[in-house]
C-alpha cells in the first residue's frame, strides 16, 4: 500500500525569487476562467465627453443667440405679456407631451425646490423681463444683460455647488466680460435707459436658473429639468395667456408667429436641453464662459433678420471674446 499511496503523491518543485530562499510548494493548475484585469479607462474617453458637452452647451448659445430678434419679431404683432405667457405654454406643449409619452417619473422632493428655481428665472422671470426690457431698448443694448451674464452665472455656480475655477479662469472671464459689455454700450450709444432695472433684474434671476438647471441635470437628463419647470409654471403661464389675449391686441404676421413660435421650441425648450445637459457635462462654470460669444452672434442675427447695421468693431470684440472662450475652456472650472 505504500507503494500505490506514493504514486499518489504530490509532486513537488522549487521555486525561488531573487531576495527570498528556494522553497518547496505543492503544483497547482491555474484556473481556466479567470476574467483577465480591466482595461484602464483611457484619457480619450473623458476627453470625448467633455467635447460633447462643449458642443451641446455651444448649440445652447446658438439657440439663445436667437431670442431677443425673435422677441422683437413677435412684439410687431404681440403685446409682450402676450409673448412671455404664450411661449411659455406652447413649450410646455412640447415638453409635456415628452414627459408623458415617456411615463417620466416625478422628480424626487429634494428637486422641486431646483425646479422651482428654473421656473421662475428661464421660464418665467428672464422671458418677462427681457421683453419688457425690449419695448424700450434695441437688441443690440439687450445684449449688455447677455455680456454680463457668463460672469454672473459663474459666480451663482461658486456660491451655490462649491465650485472653485482658477484664477486664470476668473480674469479671462472678467476680459471677455469687460470686452462685452464695452462694445454692446458703445453700440447703444452709452446712453441707460429705463429698462436698465430690468435688464440687471433679468441678469440675476437667469443666472440663479441657469446655476440651478446645471445642477440638476447631473441627477436627471436635461430635458426633464426644463420640462418639469414648464409644467410647474402651467398654472401661471395658461392664466396669463388667456388675460394677456383678451387685454393685448394681436396681429398675426409671418414675423410675429415666427418669432414666438421660436421663442418656445427654440429657445424656451430646445435650446435649453441641449445647454442644461452641456453644463451637465463640461461644469456650470466653463459653460457659461461659451455665452461671452452670444451678443456678437445675436448682433449678427440682428443684421440678418432686423436690418441693423454691422459696426466696425465687432471682428476685433468677436477675435477676443473668441480668445477669452479658449483661455476659459483650457483652465480648471
């Protein structure tokens, strides 16, 4: 027995490392299915998120380049409370019907209070004031509240997320703020007018919602964030239009049903899913940075659609609020 038990026996071989003795171990097969180790994720991939998101947030801007024409379009033959509550309810048409066709669940309670925050500063508190605003201003005044605005929103997204962008990233946003804002009061004379208190107004309520929406869309897409605010601004938005049509006049015109039908599946919905989801993507900070270029593009519209005359200054403004964006999107934000 002996014999038969030692060729049963383990076999044995010496193994040995360059800082430890030879020693004796039992031989043992490697297992056939272990899963080979994971790839490293490769820096490319947050790279190609990262220009997606800049690309979102850009066709964002695109969209918002087109507002204040389409707003003065639609007050050639809308009152501008007329135009604030009707673009709001035919967004909410568009969006609704998303979120139903969707079965999109509610948003949990700790976001309604964010959701609210969008609603009453991109649905309700910019659209209104704005708008107001243009009765007296021309766009290319308007666009001061715009030059101001990436700085503002910048700064709301430090208080509020505890974001904390360089310093290279403050004073290239102060320079492209700084360039912005010079031209656009140059082109409006340096003259304030009446509206300036609304414009200001404007600034900071569409700072707080756009700082609001971008925090929000990390936790559910961007399109459920502008579509739950329309939906909480129905009640407001569907009042008012019908007091707005019965108490405004109202001419319909290719101009007037154009513009407000831009207005809200362009800018009001459209326009804001692709910029939430961008600021998702890329930081609140350094997409806001992305708008210093939308006053020099709505002045651009403003020439196309509204006849203004394009000033001399404006390659030299866009090359540097252009430079400004680089600087903006290289840095930490």
């Amino acid at each position: 027995m002996r014999d038969n038990d030692s060729a049963t026996a383990v076999a044995a071989i010496a193994v040995s490392t360059p800082d430890a003795p030879v020693t004796a171990g039992p031989v043992t097969a490697a297992p056939e299915n272990r899963r080979p180790p994971k790839a490293p994720r490769l820096p490319e991939a947050a790279g190609g998120t990262a220009g997606r998101g800049a690309l979102l947030a850009a066709l964002g801007v695109a969209a918002f380049s087109l507002t204040f024409p389409a707003t003065a379009w639609a007050l050639e033959g809308m009152g501008p409370w007329t135009v604030v509550m009707l673009r709001s309810v035919l967004a909410t048409v568009l969006a609704g019907g998303a979120l139903a066709a969707f079965r999109v669940r509610l948003p949990e309670r700790r976001h309604w209070s964010g959701i609210a925050v969008v609603t009453g500063g991109v649905v309700l508190g910019f659209p209104l004031l704005t708008t107001l605003a243009l009765q007296t201003f021309t766009t290319s005044h308007a666009a001061v509240v715009v030059g101001l605005l990436p700085l503002t929103t910048a700064a709301f997204s430090a208080v509020r997320t505890g974001a904390r962008p360089s310093r290279t990233f403050w004073i290239a946003s102060l320079v492209g703020a700084v360039v912005v804002i010079g031209f656009a009061v140059q082109q409006s004379g340096g003259a304030p007018g009446r509206g300036d208190l609304l414009l200001f107004g404007s600034l900071l309520v569409c700072a707080a919602g756009y700082t609001e929406g971008g925090r929000l869309a990390r936790h559910m897409p961007g399109w459920q964030v502008m579509g739950w605010a329309l939906v909480l601004a129905l009640p407001v938005t569907v009042t008012g239009a019908a007091v707005a049509l019965s108490a405004e006049p109202l001419r319909l015109t290719v101009h007037s049903v154009g513009g407000v039908l831009w207005l809200a599946f362009g800018s009001q919905f459209l326009g804001m899913v692709a910029w939430y989801r961008g600021m998702a993507a890329i930081g609140i900070s350094k997409a806001s940075q992305l708008q210093l270029a939308q006053p020099l593009l709505t002045l651009l519209w403003s020439v196309l659609l509204l006849g203004e005359r394009l000033p001399p200054a404006a390659p030299a403004a866009a090359l540097a609020v252009l430079a400004c964006i680089a600087v903006t999107q290289r840095t930490r934000g």
